[in-house]
C-alpha cells in the first residue's frame, strides 16, 4: 500500500489558505466527509427554486395590505419606482436571472475552478450568494427592483454558478468506484434547498412581519447570515485526493466498457466534440420539460382539478369563490413542495442506478418514460385521478433531477476526470437555455389557449405533446452519442504534467491508497452528516405535511 503521511503539507508549503495544495488530504482522511461539505453549499444556493415564496409578499411591499398598483408603469420604469409595488411577473425575471448567469459564470469560470480548488470556489460562491442576498435586502428596503436585480438575480446568480459546480469534479474524483453515486451526492442538496428554504423564509417573514414591513428585507438577511456560515463551513470542509489516489484495494473494471473512457479530453477540446454538444442537447431537452412544469405545477393543479381538491367535485376554477381559489393554492403549493422531495430524491436514485445501468441506458429511460407519462397526462386529468396524476409528475420531476445529477458522470465517462468540473460548467449553458424555453413554452402556450377559450381543465393538453415531442429529440440525441474519437485524448505524460504542477510532485506518480481507503461513517462523519442532514430531514417533513393535503 502507498502512503504519503502529509500529502497537502508539502505541496501546501507556503501557500495561501483557500489556495488549491491546503486542500489535499493527508492520510487517515476519511472521504465521508467531502458529500456533506458539497450538501453545505448545495441546500443554501438551491434556495434558488424557493424564491417564488416572496413574489406575493414583495408585490405588496408597499400597499401592505394590498398591491398599490400602477396599470400603465413599464417594465423599465418598474425598475426605479419607488411609489408603486412591483407586479409578480417583473419579480419572476429573478428566476430567468439565476439560471441564465448559473450557465455563463458556470462555463467563464469552470477551468478557473479546476485551477484554483473547490475551497477558494466555495468561498466565493458564499460571498457572491450572499452578498447578493445583503444587497437584494437594501433594494427591497429602498424600494429599488434594479438593485434586486443585480444584487440577488446577477451576483447570487454568479454564486450559483461556483457553488453549484465545485462539488463536481471534487466527488468524481473521490469516489471512482461509485461515480454516478458521488454526482448524484454532489447535485442532490440543490434540489433540496428549497424545501429547507421556502418553510424557512416563511417562518421568518411571519416572526419580522410588522404594521410598516412584509418582513422581506429582514428575512434576506437573515438568511443571508445563516447561509453564510453554512457555505463556509461547507468551503473550508473540501479536501482533494492526492494526484493518482484510488481507494484501498480497489482497483478499475478490468473489463472494457467502450463507453467509459480510461483517458482525458482537455477543457480546450472537449467542446470540439460532436459527444459534448449531442449530451448538451440531452441535457438541454430534459430540463426544458421538466423545468416547465415546475414553473406550472401551482396553476396546473388548481386549473385541472379546480373544485376537486376540496371536494367540490363538479365546481369548475372560474366558479370558485376566492375562498375558495385560496383553499387550493395552499393545496397546490403541497403539491409543488412533494415535486421537490421527488426532484432531489431522482438526482441520488438515477445517479445511482447508472453506476449500474450505465448513463445512456439511464437516459434512454429518462425519455422513454417521459414521453408516456406525458402523453398519459391528459388522461389522468380526464379521468380525475389526482393520485396517477401527481404520481405521474412525481416520476417527471424525479427524472427531471436525476438528468443533472446524472450529466457529470456522463461527461467523466466520455472525456475523464480530468477536467469534469470545467467540462461541467461549459455544459451549464444548456440549464441556461431550458430556463428560458421550457417556462416560455409552457407560458405562452397557456395564454394562447386561453385566449382561444380552451376550459381550464384543458388548457395543457397541447403543452403536454409538445413536451412529449421535446424528449424524442432528446432521445434521438443521446442514441447518436459514441465513443469520444481517440484523436482528442490526452497523453498520459501530458496528464501527469498537469497534476504535478497542482500537488506534490512525487504524488504524480504511482497510483495507491495513500493511507486513506474506502473510509466509512465513524463519529465526525456520522456529525457532519447529522449537521446537514437533519434541516434536510425538517425540510422533508414540512413537505409532506403540505402534500398531505392534495388528498
């Protein structure tokens, strides 16, 4: 067995704190340690899918009571105003914001991440996010939308991006044995976020609410501190494996697997590739779907079912009284909370199943099962199921997640590990474009069909078909996906090279142990996981106690 009693304290001599060489493990390090440190910054930044809890309160941050409404102010003017409220459709550019600058600064600064280490990332991850949340606080509390904008929308937005790839590449590499697993680990608290997040933020709205304040700016910072020491934690958590480590006794699949590479494309070719671009397709196509839905869950639910959710079963959504119709929004948020416990419970089930399965075959399971339930979806409404019905999109939105948490290790298959992280957040563009065409889609489609005088409980027949054509492109995609050509492969001297000049040079060489193993749940990693896990577990809770109510 090799073993290098301080790897990290050679190479770390002289460096800088956050600096990449702090960060490689020594021995006796147990790597049970790295997935709660990612789930420390993934359950603050997934907070992201939560943020429609404030649209409602911010819309009347004003009027208080109720939105003191300006009908002909523009979407520019809204920016600047400071005597009029902010309509929810201006505020749910938040949303369009946090993805499309998820995407770009994922793909600008992914091979910064690969260079710098995934403690100095999370770092600036925390700083941006909240920091966007601290400066968000003074535009809600000045009454200034732009100041929102770039202080929540385009800084947390850049938060998102480093904080949601630098677990990545961090957990491929710390469990080769068990890669879609560790992608599944990496991704999973994204998904959960909200679910911690939007009970939270309701709890804290009610306790800072005032005659004068909807308690939104006070909750921003709030949340702001509390994320703060989570990410940091979560930061100066990360260890990296020394250059060549494998865990004890393990050794690769002595069987050939044409569609795992043993070798690295570099970042600079990677996107040269006919793979990257058809999995960038695949990705793209599956979270334009899915994300869509999220964005309609509330709204489908209460139009399709209508009177149904509170035992009204002939009441159409029209003949509600707005009693009524607040009976079932709060029914129809139970049923978007348990679309994010199936979203984060899919990111760790698919990622998993693929280590088994392999990514394709969890792909083509994606699309084929996809496209059936949503063809299936108007007759469940038809038939007035509201349990196939919300287990149908349940499975949806399971696939939904298990597609991002599935996609590193796909990429780790196809072009190494060297460079995932980076290949990683070039890839994020694709999440960037599904945010805006899968809620355009949906959204546009909808007031189409209502302007055509379409019932309610109709409306998404044809967003559903449409969404069913969207996944045989996908489909198609991920069939043509090959082998990466031999041509774009790194020499593994060139590799070598590449990992000297990170860690010790004398890590570069033999593969080995280094007296770290498989590790396991001893008694720091069994806290660790406590600490992360039980907001996580209360999120849980909170979720099903809403869901419960569909029924």
């Amino acid at each position: 067995m090799s073993t290098i009693e301080s790897a990290g304290t050679i190479s770390g001599a002289g460096s800088g704190f956050l600096d990449r060489e702090r960060t490689i493990a020594t021995a006796g390090f147990n790597r049970w340690l790295v997935p709660p440190a990612a789930l420390c910054i993934h359950l603050c930044i997934g907070m992201a899918y939560g943020f429609s809890v404030f649209w409602l309160p911010l819309s009347r941050a004003i009027g208080l009571n109720a939105p003191k409404a300006c009908p002909d102010i523009s979407l520019f003017q809204e920016l600047f105003s400071t005597t009029c409220d902010w309509k929810v459709a201006s505020l749910g550019w938040m949303y369009t914001l946090f993805f499309v600058l998820l995407g770009v600064s994922a793909a600008i600064w992914g091979g910064w991440l690969e260079r710098v280490g995934p403690r100095k990332a999370g770092f600036v991850a925390a700083l941006c996010w909240c920091g966007g949340l601290f400066l968000g606080a003074i535009g809600i509390y000045t009454h200034q939308l732009w100041l929102m904008w770039l202080g929540s929308g385009v800084i947390g937005g850049i938060g998102l991006g480093l904080g949601y790839i630098s677990p990545v590449s961090t957990l491929v590499k710390w469990f080769p044995d068990r890669r879609g697993m560790a992608t599944g680990m990496a991704i999973m608290g994204f998904g959960g976020g909200a679910m911690i997040g939007a009970p939270l933020a309701n709890l804290l709205m009610n306790y800072f609410k005032t005659p004068t304040s909807v308690g939104v700016w006070e909750t921003f910072v709030a949340m702001g501190v509390i994320y703060f020491v989570f990410m940091m934690i979560g930061a100066f958590r990360y260890r990296l494996p020394p250059p060549g480590w494998q865990p004890e006794g393990w050794t690769p699949p002595s069987k050939a697997n044409a569609m795992i590479s043993k070798n690295n494309v570099h970042l600079n070719d990677a996107h040269k590739t006919p793979q990257f671009w058809l999995i960038w397709w695949v990705l793209c196509l599956n979270v334009s779907a899915g994300i869509g839905v999220i964005g309609m869950a509330s709204p489908m639910l209460q139009e399709i079912f209508a009177g149904k959710l509170i035992g009204l079963p002939d009441v159409g959504f029209n003949a509600l009284d707005a009693g009524q119709k607040a009976q079932i929004a709060a029914i129809a948020a139970g049923f978007a909370g348990l679309l994010s416990l199936f979203n984060i419970g899919g990111r760790f089930f698919w990622a998993s199943l693929s280590d088994r399965i392999g990514r394709k075959n969890t792909y083509y399971t994606f699309f084929i099962l996809g496209i059936v339930l949503y063809a299936l979806a108007p007759t469940f409404a038809a038939m007035g199921s509201k349990l196939l019905f919300v287990l149908g999109f349940g499975i949806i939105l399971s696939m939904y997640g298990g597609g991002f948490a599935t996609v590193p290790a796909y990429l780790a298959d196809m072009f190494g590990t060297q460079f995932v992280g980076a290949i990683h957040g070039r890839l994020l563009t694709a999440w960037s474009t599904a945010g805006i065409i899968g809620p355009v889609v949906v959204n546009y489609i909808r007031e189409f069909q209502l302007a055509a005088g379409v019932p309610r409980d109709q409306l998404y027949n044809t967003t559903m078909y449409i969404l069913c054509a969207m996944l045989i492109a996908g489909l198609i995609c991920n069939y043509l996906i090959k082998p990466v050509d031999p041509k774009w492969h790194m020499k593994e001297a060139d590799v070598a090279k590449l990992q000297a000049a990170s860690a010790s040079a004398a890590a570069a060489g033999p593969h080995g142990s280094y007296g770290i193993g498989f590790g396991g749940l001893d008694a720091k990693a069994a806290l660790f996981w406590a600490f992360v896990g039980i907001p996580l577990l209360w999120g849980v809770w909170k979720t099903l106690e809403s869901a419960v109510k569909i029924f």
